[in-house]
C-alpha cells in the first residue's frame, strides 16, 4: 500500500511570519485578519505571530527573505493585492514579486505561502478578501500549517 504524507492541521508551538503589503491596505488588511484568525483556530498563540507591514507587492521578497534566513519561523505567509490597471506596471510587478517569494521558498526550503492576489478590480480582490469567495489569507495560512506539518513527517522518514 502507498505511503501517503499529509500535514496535520495543528500548529500548536509553532512561529509564523506574515509579510504584508500595505498598498491596497482595503484589501490587505482584511487577508491579514484572516491569516491571523486561521492560525489561532489551529494552536498559534498570538505571540507566536510576526507581521512586517511593507510598502508595496514589489517589496514582499526582500522582507520574507530576510524573515527565511532567521531561523525563526515555521513557515512565512505572504499577502498583498495587484489591481490591474490601465498600463503594463501590473505584469512587472506580479510577476517579479512571484518569482522572488518562489525563490525563497526553494532557496531555504521553508513553506512560504503566496496569498498575493493578482485582479482585474477593487471588486474581485475585496471578494476573495472575506466578502463573497472566501478569504485567501486563511486559505493560505491553512496551507502553511499543513505544508509544515507535512514536510515534518518527511523528514521523519528518514
């Protein structure tokens, strides 16, 4: 029979660190309330929970890498919102902010979840933010406990 590995959802003394992006702060705000609202619901303490607020999408890699090269996290949540607008700026910076947080997570082999949403409107990213599709940013904090967990139990294997 098939061995299969699978993150347990509890995240009972673990340490978190969420790297926020401030533009779109309507959005932002509410991903953050919902990472943090999900961790706690699975064991996080509060304390255990560090939040770097930065200015832009663009800046998310720098701060989650200097979080990375810590030590101090189990895994790191990345949230911010990209609202296309009328120029190409929108591909620039959806594509360099992703590129760099995949990165990091591969370069340190830390679970570094994406909860960055990339929208063509204020109206689509506010509904993936808690208003009509859920919210991403416990979506992805869910991820993290479970990718931490999971990544435990490889490890055990050996």
């Amino acid at each position: 029979m098939a061995r299969i590995i699978r993150g347990k959802m509890d995240a009972t003394g673990m340490r978190f660190g969420l790297v926020v992006s401030q533009f779109n702060s309507l959005v932002t705000e509410r991903l953050q309330a919902g990472a943090i609202d999900a961790l706690c619901r699975h064991g996080v303490q509060d304390s255990d929970i560090d939040v770097v607020l930065v200015p832009g999408a663009f800046d998310i890699p720098l701060f989650a890498k200097k979080m990375a090269t810590s030590g101090r996290y189990h895994a790191l949540i990345c949230l911010g919102a990209v609202i296309k607008g009328e120029t190409p700026h929108f591909d620039f910076i959806a594509s360099a902010m992703t590129q760099g947080v995949k990165e990091i997570m591969l370069s340190h082999g830390l679970p570094v979840t994406f909860g960055v949403l990339t929208t063509e409107t204020v109206d689509q990213a506010l509904d993936r933010a808690g208003a009509k599709l859920g919210n991403k940013g416990a979506e992805v904090a869910i991820a993290a406990i479970e990718m931490v967990n999971a990544l435990k139990e490889l490890e055990a294997l050996r």
